[in-house]
C-alpha cells in the first residue's frame, strides 16, 4: 500500500512538472525571433541587408498616473548566446488620439532571455507567451517592471517581427 501511495505521488508530481516546464517547441517558438541580417540584393559590390528583429506595437498606449498616455517605443535584438538587446524609447500624448506628443528618454538595455516554463523570459524587463496576430506567430510581451515612467508595469503590447534598414549598433546611436 505504501508502495502504491508513493508511485501515486511521484506521477502526480511528475505530470505537474511537465505541465509547467518549457520543452523544445517551447524554445522554438521563441527561436524564431532571433535577431537575423538578411541580404535582399544580387550585386556582390554592393551589398543590401534588412535586418529583422522583435518590435511593439507601433500605436500601443498606457495611461500614467499624471492622466497622459505613454507610448513605449520598444525594439528588442535576441541573439542565440541567449543574450538581448532592447531599445526603449518613451513619448507622451496628451489623449490616446493625440497626434502630437513629447519625446521621452530612451535607454540600452541588455540582459538574459530563457524560456524556463512555457515564457520567454527577459531579465530585468518582464516576459512573453505566444500570440497569434494578424496571421502570424507573434508575443504577447508583458512587462514586469516600470522601465521609466509609471504605468508600464504589468502592461501587455502586442509585439512581432519588424524589419528596418538598421540594426542593434544603430538603433543604440538613434537612442542618443
């Protein structure tokens, strides 16, 4: 009996363990927003790249405790070392439908990602789970700290590839 109670308890505590770490697909899903230079020219004497990486929702708001709405400008380069890059920017608006706002600070941040239990993990800014937006695999990144203003706490944005012309050195020398 008492051998029967104990395989009872390492099943249940086996099957919770599962449930709530990550697995392979788990780490690939995340994997697939790795930052990435792509070339997009045939001319080997002049070469052309764009460059692809994590960003927000362009017109993502979020009220601030003085009543204007913040609109964090976030780009985030993961690299494969399981290292990140983020850039992020702040701009005020008076009303959500303002078309003119302030521009705030901007900051470097870099840290650690992981994908310890179903989340992708980013250290010292919060976390993303999986999201499904306009067709496309995207995250739901939800912050777990006020990186500057208040307000951004617990927020979720909508967050997926974006392509530029630039990559991580430049978009630090746009935030100066």
């Amino acid at each position: 009996m008492k051998a029967l109670s104990l395989f009872l308890s390492l099943a249940v505590l086996m099957s919770w363990s599962s449930q709530s770490s990550a697995d392979e697909n788990d780490l690939a899903y995340f994997k697939q927003f790795i930052y990435a230079k792509e070339s997009i020219g045939n001319d080997p004497d002049f070469p052309q790249y764009q460059y692809r990486f994590i960003v927000t929702k362009w017109n993502d708001m979020v009220q601030m405790p003085d009543g204007r709405y913040l609109n964090p400008s976030v780009s985030i380069f993961l690299y494969d070392n399981g290292t990140f890059l983020m850039t992020y920017k702040e701009n005020y608006f008076e009303t959500p439908t303002s078309t003119q706002f302030s521009l705030g600070p901007c900051r470097k941040i870099e840290g650690k990602w992981s994908v310890p239990e179903k989340q992708l993990v980013l250290e010292g800014v919060g976390r993303a789970d999986r999201a499904f937006v306009d067709g496309k695999n995207a995250l739901d990144l939800i912050y777990d700290v006020n990186l500057n203003s208040q307000g951004l706490k617990d927020h979720h944005v909508e967050s997926s590839y974006g392509y530029a012309n630039y990559g991580p050195e430049e978009a630090i020398m746009m935030c100066h």
